[in-house]
C-alpha cells in the first residue's frame, strides 16, 4: 500500500515510475492505490491529473506455492476503466508490452508469469531495435488455423499452441490466438477468427467466475460474430477452488493441454479415439 | 513433516503447504506479509471479549515490521488493551533486504511507540523463554507489547532465495559458530556440569533418529487423494460441486456438517 500509493504520488507529480510487485498476490493490499488513486484520477479530475505509471509483476501460478501465491488478477484488474492492462506470452510480447506500456500516459498493469521467465524465444532483429512496442489492444495471431479459434493470454497460449500440434496430427486445424492485451481487448481479431472457423475456446489460468474466458464470450454474444459460431463457446480455466499445495490436486487445479484438447473434441463433435468429425 | 512434503495425513490434509499449517491453538502462517499481525491482534481481542485469560502472540519479521497494518494493530490493541505479544523476528534481512536498507529505525522493539516493548538476545533460549513467561503476565494485567527477538536465518529466505547474493558465507559460518542457539546452551549446560558429553551425544542421537523417522514416514505416506481437491472450500450442510478447469466435469465438495 505504501509504496505503491508513493509511486502513484511521484507519477502524479511527473515522473514515470515503474512500481513492481513481487507478486500481483501483494498488490492486492496496495490494490486501493491502483485502481482508487492511478485507475480512476485523470477521469476524477477532468483530464487535470495525469498518472503514467506502469505496475508489472509475476502473475498467476507458479509451482507449490499454495493459495495465497498463486491468484490471477487479470479479471481483477481488467474489470476497472481507466486502467490498462497486459499481459504477455512471448519474449517479444514482454520486450513490446513493456515499452508500450512506459511509453502509454494512462496507467498500465503488466501481468508476467514467473515460469515464463526462464524460458527462450526466437526473436526478430526488429523486436530488439530501440523502439520496437507491441500495440496495446492488439492480439497475435500465434498460429492459423480453420476449424476453430482458441484464444489464450500468457502462459496458457504455449499450452493452446501444444494443443494445436496434437490436434493437427489428427486433422484439426487451431487458430491460436494470443491476447496480448486484456484491456482493452482486441474483440475484432476474435471476431474475425469465429467468422472464420465458426467455433471458439477460451483459455485463461486464472478462476472461471467473471473471468477473462467469460468477458469474452458475453462479448461475442453481443456481436457479430455469434451468428457465425456453429457451436457453444466453452472456456477452459484455472478450477474454481483456493490453490491446493500438494502437486496431484495443484495440477488438477490447472488447466491442462488435455483440458484444452478435451473441449476443442467435444465443441467439433470429434470422439476421443477417432479422427472422426460431424 | 507431511505438511511440508504435502501428504495427506499433514495438518492441512496436503492443501496447505509450507506457508500454511495448523494447528490447536496456532493459526497458521502467512504468505502475505504482515497480514498475520491483525490477526494475532483480533486473536488477543477474542480472548478479551471471552474473558478466558489467554493471551495472543503474533509473530512477524524485520521485513514485515514496516506494514501499515501493523501501526494500525498496535494502535487498536494499545486502545483497548489487548492482550496481544507481539514479536518482531528481527534476522537481519527481509528475504534478502538487510535491516538497515530498509528500515528507517531498526528498533523494532520501539517501533510500537506508545506500546512498550523489550529487545531480547533471539539467540539466548533462557533468554527468551523469560521474555515470553514475562510477557504472558504483562499483557494481561497492561494491555500489549512489542517485543523484538535479535536472531539469524542461516539458509535463503524460501525456495526463490539462494541465501548468499546479500551476504557472505563468512557471516553464515560466524554466526553458526559462536551464536548458534542450540550450541551455546548445550556449552553453557556443560560449563556448569549439569549434563556430561555422553549425555549429549545420546540427545543429539535420539534427535537425529527422531527427525529421520518422521521424515521417512512422511515420504512414505501417500498424496492426498485428487477427491479432495475441492473439499473444504466452505462450511456447508448438503454437497456442492464446482467447476474444473474444463466446462465438461465437475468437481464434488462433500457436506462437511
């Protein structure tokens, strides 16, 4: 609470502070000042106050640390107007999403993942120039795909992207899709891939209720889109309980690739042991 | 033991975890840091308004000892009077944050300011035995303290911690050498002839078996069964069920009452 409230402060007063936090679990104490104080003021003051801060942290699960080290706040935070949020997969999202983010007047929460932080990515000579930013509100297309859309953010798109590989070999085409940004969403890249493959999952780490998964499909209920699905949206999320320590019942708590493979078979009517597809 | 190594016949049934075991009378630890201190104090509250004679500790670090809720915890427990010991921890760094680079006053043991407090030797187990039998009395009869217990941590901080980019091995290996809590008074205990070298051969043995025989039990206990994955999650008469991580299975909560 305090020091996040005095980096809001020193960003109000003009500077850029970049206020990290352990874990996004901690900030839930200093949650006041992100979203009472930077979220809501240059609304409150008619454009007078500025906050440019960026808030960025671990987010979501690691391994074995139990309940209350393990929350996603991507709901959280992307339920409040006037925040922005991401939330990114790759190397090139971390590098874009956070220079974007430093460079964006409004404040920003970044959303990292502590095991992704180990992990390497191929990329581009552009993504490492001096001011290469990734679009805040702009998803990726990971990997095309024609028969149906999941659409993920974080770490779960590396799980959509196994998911994909497995269900090629048996002829299902993925279309994954990497958020980028939880707020804003990028509505139109979904859209636009359900007008193409007529079904959708949502993949997210973080709990079902009000969820990201869930924002979505209202969303795309309300738009052009729903004539276009050939099937019911269905999400696939973290389990609806607190994080368990032990590791059997912690990877029952995950969504797993098999969840992600179990709802993409059930929304194209494909049977667990045959290629075959209605 | 099955706590840690997340067995099922551990105080939290393997949900817990490291950070959150249970007990009579012990409320569990904390992840967030300083969360605990109110706690304690409502702990200390409850025992007031019960009028049963108990009294609360609550524990925290040198670390957590700059929390807001702490000043608001000691304001409250100062205002009432509770019965409430609170215990600074003070090993010299926060995870890996030594005191002094963090702390505008490292005087935990004032930091309560209208709440009196007392700095004792953490290392010096008489000591602190005293502190504790003094303290239990004290806030009973004058409402809260605040004491500090100057001590060490030998290892990292948790799994994230390698112990050793903040502080050299030197110091570690000092403090094992002439501080160590258990060393000193097995020395002391000798230097007065109240024990004999063989007699703590036999305590260091039967220690050592004692520690070797939970572990193997623990390790050879099983996991929590995966039913249990969402058991507990509220007190309730008739059984729920909640979502898994798939929209396609549930997962049972049984009726607890």
């Amino acid at each position: 609470m305090g020091f996040a409230g005095l980096a809001v402060g020193a960003a109000m007063a003009g500077l850029k502070p970049i206020c990290e936090f352990m874990t996004f679990n901690f900030s839930m104490q200093a949650i006041d000042q992100v979203i009472n104080s930077a979220a809501k003021s240059h609304y409150m003051s008619a454009g007078s106050v500025k906050v440019p801060i960026v808030f960025r942290g671990p987010n979501g699960a690691a391994a074995g640390v139990a309940a209350q080290h393990s929350q996603c706040f991507a709901a959280w935070y992307g339920h409040c107007p006037g925040l922005k949020v991401v939330s990114p997969y790759s190397s090139e999202d971390c590098r874009g999403l956070l220079k974007a983010a430093i460079r964006d007047p409004n404040p920003v929460v970044v959303l990292e993942n502590e095991l992704m932080y180990g992990l390497s990515f191929p990329v581009s000579d552009e993504a490492l120039s001096e001011d290469f930013i990734v679009e805040i509100g702009k998803a990726k297309i990971e990997r095309e795909g024609k028969h149906i859309t999941l659409v993920s953010h974080s770490r779960t798109v590396g799980f959509c992207l196994e998911a994909a590989e497995q269900l090629a070999a048996e002829g299902v085409s993925c279309e994954v899709i990497n958020l980028r940004s939880i707020r804003p969403i990028d509505s139109d890249c979904i859209e636009k891939s359900i007008m193409k493959t007529n079904h959708l999952v949502t993949v997210e780490g973080g709990w079902p209720m009000f969820g990201v998964g869930a924002e979505i499909c209202a969303q795309i209920m309300e738009g052009q889109a729903f004539d276009y699905l050939d099937a019911p949206a269905v999400r696939v999320t973290g389990a609806d309980v607190p994080m368990p320590y032990a590791k059997v019942l912690e990877d029952g708590a995950l969504p797993q690739v098999k969840d992600i493979v179990l709802s993409v078979r059930k929304t194209l009517h494909i049977h667990n042991d045959a290629t075959q597809r209605v | 033991m099955d706590s840690a190594t997340s067995r099922k016949l551990g105080c939290a049934k393997g949900k817990g975890g490291s950070m959150h075991m249970y007990n009579y009378n012990f409320y569990g630890g904390n992840g967030i840091v300083g969360a605990q201190v109110p706690l304690g104090a409502g702990i200390a509250f409850a025992n007031q308004y019960k009028n049963n004679g108990s009294v609360a500790m609550a524990l925290y670090g040198d670390g957590a000892a700059n929390q807001g809720q702490l000043f608001e915890s000691f304001n409250m427990a100062k205002l009432w009077n509770l019965p409430c010991i609170f215990v600074c921890e003070n090993n010299r760094y926060g995870m890996g944050t030594a005191v002094h680079r963090a702390s505008a006053s490292v005087d935990y043991y004032t930091r309560g300011d209208y709440v009196p407090g007392i700095r004792v030797d953490g290392m010096d187990i008489l000591a602190v035995r005293e502190a504790v039998k003094f303290s239990k009395k004290y806030v009973l009869e004058n409402g809260p303290i605040n004491l500090e217990f100057v001590t060490y941590r030998y290892h990292g901080h948790s799994m994230s911690d390698p112990g050793t980019s903040y502080r050299t091995r030197d110091e570690v290996k000092e403090v094992r050498q002439s501080l160590d809590p258990i060393t000193t008074f097995r020395d002391k205990l000798l230097q007065v002839d109240m024990v004999s070298k063989d007699d703590i051969k036999a305590i260091d043995a039967q220690a050592k078996q004692h520690v070797e025989e939970e572990t193997a039990k623990a390790l050879a206990s099983t996991e929590p069964d995966f039913k249990q994955l969402a058991n507990d999650i509220y007190i309730t008469d008739k059984p729920l069920s909640f979502r898994s991580c798939n929209a396609f299975e549930k997962l049972p909560h049984e009726a607890n009452i």
